[in-house]
C-alpha cells in the first residue's frame, strides 16, 4: 500500500442504524451524515487491552495474558457552521447510531472501521484566540468496535 496523506482522502460519517457492523451498506451510509467537511480534530477511537500480569514461581519473568478492552474518551472536533443544523440535529445528546471511519476513503472493498456510539454531549468550545469557532461531540462507545469492516 502507498502512503498518503489522510486529509482530502479519509471520511468519517454517523450512521443511524447498521445491521451488519462487518459490513455497512450503501443505503446505511446514504442514510447517514457525512460529518468530513466539518471535521477539525479527533480524539480516541483507539481500542486498547489492558493486560494482567501473571506471576509463576517457576521463572523470574513475569508473563501477561489479555485483559480487558478499553476504549479512552473518544471526541470530534467541528469546525462551526451557523448556516447549517444538520448535524447538530444528527448529533444530538443522547443519540445512538454508528461512527463509521473510512480510512482510505469511500473505495469498495477497502477497509472501515465502525464505532457504535452514543452522544454524550455537543458543545461550542470558545477560546478568544485568532481561531474559526469550533464544538466538541463526546461519544461513548457502546460495544465493541468492527475495525476491519469492509466498505460497500
């Protein structure tokens, strides 16, 4: 595989409803909302295991056996519109539904991952800097996340 740059390649949308998180379909993402555009940062997203350690007299060396997953606070980044409500509409506290992140883009058979979410909260960020407005959507991620869907 070549490298690239992500942005201007990589999407990220929110899903309503997926039936098969191993393998959205192209209504389910036509249904969804396509948050790319608005995007200026995010955060988490990342499984992690936290493993047990498992001590045995016979050795010095002390072995590690998988945990549990865990996944940190996991956060978007927008970049404010005040012509639009769709996606604070789409995103409101409270809504369950599925991030999808198309890594190499909308490309059929390249891999996705999809994160089922619910909405913690939407919150302007407001700083006095020389920067463009931006809100913060907290997910709390509710099963564990398909990181090798495939893309429709």
């Amino acid at each position: 595989m070549a490298k690239f740059f992500r942005r201007g390649v990589s999407l990220i949308r929110f899903l309503p409803a997926v039936a098969n998180p191993a393998a959205p379909t192209a209504p389910e993402i036509s249904a969804g909302t396509n948050l790319t555009p608005a995007v200026g940062g995010i955060s988490g997203f990342q499984l992690s295991n936290s493993p047990i350690p498992v001590p045995d007299l016979a050795t010095v060396f002390t072995a590690q056996i998988n945990g549990e997953d865990t996944v940190a606070d996991s956060t978007l980044t927008l970049n404010d519109d005040d012509t639009t409500t769709a996606i604070r509409v789409a995103l409101a506290k409270g809504t369950s539904g599925f991030i999808l992140l198309q890594p190499y883009g909308a490309t059929a058979a390249k891999r996705a991952e999809v994160w089922p979410v619910k909405v913690t909260g939407f919150n302007d960020e407001w700083v006095l800097d020389n920067a463009n407005a931006k809100s913060v959507v907290g997910f709390a991620v509710t099963a564990v996340p398909t990181q090798n869907a495939v893309n429709p």
